[in-house]
C-alpha cells in the first residue's frame, strides 16, 4: 500500500513525528505479516476486475462507488464473487458498480444519529480509532473532510477497506492497520477523533480517553460511541465472561459514569447526542454476513436480555470537546 500521501499530509500538519514513525514501522509491520487469509484476500482483491469509476457519493447510505453502467454484467459477477470472499462485511452497506453490499450492520443508522450534531468535517483532519472496513471515513469524506485516517488492527477489515479503496485510489482516506496503543506515544493534532464501538473492548477505558484526548487539536472534538448500562449512577457492568457473545468486552458504564470519565480527562462541552436499545433492523444477517447476529445473541423469551442474562445492548453517541 502507497502512504506518501498521508505521510506528505502529516508532515505539513506538524505530526512528523508520526510520518516518521509510520516509514519505519509500516514496512516491518507488512513484510512481518504471517496471516495467511491476508495473502487470499490480497489475492482476490488484485483479481478484482480493473474497472473505471465513472462517478461516487458519499453523501447516501450505501457508499456508492461507481454506476451500475460502469462495467458488465460479466465483471459484475466476478466484483460480487470475490468480495464475498472477504466476508464477513460487518459495515455497510456499499453500493459497487450497482452491487448492493448489504452488510450485518445498516452503519448508516449510526451514521445518521449523529452526523447532524457533529462540528462541520469540512477541511477538517480527521482520525476514526477502530474504524472497522472504512465505511465511516467514506462517509466523513461526503461531509468534506479533507482527510481521513482509519486506524484499526484487524487485517480483514483493513482488506475489504483496500477492496474499495481499490477503485478510487486518489481518495483523501487511508487506513493504518494498527491498534491505539501503537501510537501511545505520539501526541497528534487532529480536528475531529471517533472512537465508536471501541472503549468496551479496551481494558482500560480511562487511558483509551487519555490517549483519544492525546490525538486532538485545541478546540477538537471527540465523537465516542459506546455500550452503556441504564442507570442513573456512577455504575459498571463487568461482564463475567461474554456480553450479547461478544468476547473483549471488559467494562460497560452507565452514561453518568461515561460522562465522568470523559469530564475527569479533560474534556469540555459534552453532550450525549443519543441514547437507544440496538435494533435487529440495525444489526442482522444478510448473505454478506451469514453468521449468527444480534436476534440470537438475546434471550428468547426476553428481547430486553442478553443470551448470558444481561440487559441488551443500549448504545449512546457523546460528543465533547478538547479546550
Ligand atoms: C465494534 S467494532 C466498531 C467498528 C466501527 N467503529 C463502528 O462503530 O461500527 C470495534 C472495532 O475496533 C477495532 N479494534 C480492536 N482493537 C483495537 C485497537 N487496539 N485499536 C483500534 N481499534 C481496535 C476492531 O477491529 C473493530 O473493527
């Protein structure tokens, strides 16, 4: 994969350090790669038909790469047939020279519950921790940031990322298939940081905020999505094992505590943006996704429980500020 552009962007944002860091790292990290589903994917994404895009919008719920009438028939079938080798597409949905990727999650109900209250993207840097396949940066993109930085470690979502990256190569959007920690040590500066879906499954919640705080400009602010409990108190749920069969998931809190930790980091301006039960409309089995999804992680006879006895995924959306 070709950084200069991302490395040419931080270099003239003040984040050399960074740039630096990335020109000696990212190398090792590729050549060190010995996950062999990663060379199939790579694979399948090279054997993707080469086709011209003749127009995209990111401004829809599908990200829509290309038109129906950009290719045949024939490179239609084989787009389908080999992106269905990178499946499971947990984010979505993607509209691919008219093939609708219908993905387990409909992101865009996300994406919607929060774009209106978000500070306007436009020109704006933006880094997206944990950004799954890239469908947010996509959608950052259409509100006109001038660049997106995704940064998620799973090499899956990094190759269906570079699936459709593949088609519109000039894009201002780049993933780094790194973790958080990896840049524990750099202070960066950017306008906008998401971390959506990500403090759960870190095992420090406290530092995950510091290191996001750590990553904004002044007057930056943070989009954090997270699982909550209801509670009106400073309370934390520890899952024994799994919740809703998810493994990772050390901490969930209540919104009040959520709120606390973000105020005790530094964070200024905080509103809670929304606050809903996860739907089996937003987060269901397709053919891009044909495992087991939400609907079976709850307790049959009570939709309000997890199958481990535990209260339903509740989500809420936060956004605060840096000062
Ligand atoms: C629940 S998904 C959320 C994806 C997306 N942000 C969303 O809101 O739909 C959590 C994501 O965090 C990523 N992740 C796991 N460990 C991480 C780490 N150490 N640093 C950054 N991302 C991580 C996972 O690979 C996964 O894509």
């Amino acid at each position: 994969m070709e950084f200069q552009k991302l490395y040419d962007l931080l270099d003239s944002n003040s984040m050399s350090s960074f740039s630096d860091y990335l020109k000696n790292e990212l190398p090792i990290f590729f050549s060190d790669i010995n996950h062999g589903d990663y060379f199939k994917w790579m694979k399948y994404i090279d054997e993707l038909p080469n086709i011209t895009v003749s127009k995209f919008d990111f401004t829809l719920d599908a990200v829509t790469i290309g038109d129906k009438s950009d290719c045949s028939i024939e490179e239609r079938a084989i787009l389908k047939n080999n992106l269905m080798k990178l499946k499971p597409w947990r984010k979505g949905p993607f509209n691919i020279f008219g093939l609708f990727l219908d993905a387990e999650w409909q992101s865009n109900m996300k994406w919607n519950r929060l774009a209106e209250h978000i500070k306007p993207l436009e020109n704006k840097l933006v880094l997206d921790i944990g950004c799954g396949n890239g469908y947010y940066g996509w959608r950052m993109l259409g509100k006109k940031a001038e660049y997106v930085l995704g940064l998620d470690p799973s090499l899956l979502f990094y190759s269906q990322f570079i699936a459709t990256k593949k088609y519109l190569p000039d894009a201002n959007i780049d993933y780094v298939p790194l973790g958080i920690e990896s840049i524990a040590h750099e202070n960066l500066c950017f306008d906008s940081v998401f971390s959506m879906g990500v403090i759960y499954h870190r095992r420090d919640p406290l530092m995950h905020l510091r290191q996001l705080f750590q990553h904004l400009k002044s007057s930056g602010e943070l989009i954090i999505e997270s699982l909550v409990i209801d509670s009106e108190n400073l309370d934390v749920l520890i899952p024994n094992d799994r919740y809703a069969k998810m493994k990772n998931v050390w901490s969930i809190p209540s919104l009040k505590l959520l709120t606390k930790w973000l105020e005790n980091t530094g964070f200024k301006n905080i509103k809670v943006i929304n606050t809903q039960q996860t739907s089996v409309d937003e987060q269901r089995v397709t053919e891009w996704m044909e495992f087991k999804s939400l609907d079976d992680f709850l307790d049959i006879k009570d939709k309000n429980k997890t199958v481990e006895g535990y209260p339903a995924p509740i989500r809420t959306i936060i956004i605060s500020e840096k000062p």
